[in-house]
C-alpha cells in the first residue's frame, strides 16, 4: 500500500486522503484510548498536562482518518 502523507498547518492540501489499513486504524484507536485512561489516573499536574497535548495531537492525526461515514480508504 502506497503511504500518502498529509500536512499538518497549512500548506498545499494533499492531492489523496490519508489512508490507513483497518489494523493501524484500530491500533492507534486502542493507543489513544489507553493514553486517555492513564490521563485520568496521572497525579502530577505538569505531566497531566504534557499527556494531554500528545492526546489531542494523536486526536487530530484519527480525526483526519475517522471524519466521513466511508471507511478509510484500505481499511476495508
């Protein structure tokens, strides 16, 4: 499978989609909901704080394979 990159912050927008294998797709699904939980279980504020940015970027790099109804172009 070809790998297509996609750009993040601005730029000229990707000729493709990101694509992802169902595999991948449900690996990083189960990295972010584990890293969600250990959030919530994490005490020391600055690090707390740390663990959410990773978070919300490991969010927005899913969003970009989870935003239509479709599945993701090879995840079938």
């Amino acid at each position: 499978m070809t790998v297509v990159p996609f750009k993040r912050g601005g730029g000229e927008p990707p000729r493709e989609v990101p694509q992802i294998d169902r595999e991948s797709l449900l690996e990083l699904l189960g990295v972010f909901l584990d890293l969600s939980s250990y959030i919530e279980r994490e005490h020391d504020l600055h690090k707390r704080i740390e663990l959410y940015g990773l978070a919300n970027r490991l969010g927005d790099t899913l969003q970009q394979f989870t935003r239509s109804t479709q599945p993701p172009k090879g995840a079938v």
